[in-house]
C-alpha cells in the first residue's frame, strides 16, 4: 500500500510541476512576441532613416566622415 501512495505523491508532485512548465512557457512566449513586435518597430524606423539620410544626401556619399579636427 506504501507503494502506491508513494507514486501517487510523485503524480502529484509532477501536475504541479507540469502546470508551473506550461506556466512559465506562455510566459515566455509573450515575452518573445513582445520582442518580435519591438524588433518590427525598430527595423522599420532604422529603414525610415535610412531612407531619410539618403534622401536627403542628392548624390552626396552615404559613408560617414570624420570631421575636419580629426
């Protein structure tokens, strides 16, 4: 009889384990979509720049030069 209360403990042991894991997993992946969707932004606003900084250079070279004091 020991034995089986013994694997009963253990299951039990392990659901909770199982629902913090499931826990922890939906957590992170939140976290991961609220990265992707951050990334997105910024990807999206240092092609804005680009495009701005190029726009406004007519012809001139995109490389970036030292000032004359260097």
């Amino acid at each position: 009889m020991k034995e089986i209360e013994d694997l009963q403990i253990r299951i039990s042991f392990q659901e909770d384990l199982i629902q913090e894991l499931n826990r922890t997993v939906a957590r992170q992946q939140t976290e991961i979509e609220a990265l992707r969707r951050g990334l997105q932004l910024f990807q999206q606003r240092l092609q804005e720049v680009e495009r701005s900084q190029s726009d406004g250079k007519d012809g001139e070279s995109t490389d970036f030069e030292l000032p004359p004091h260097y």
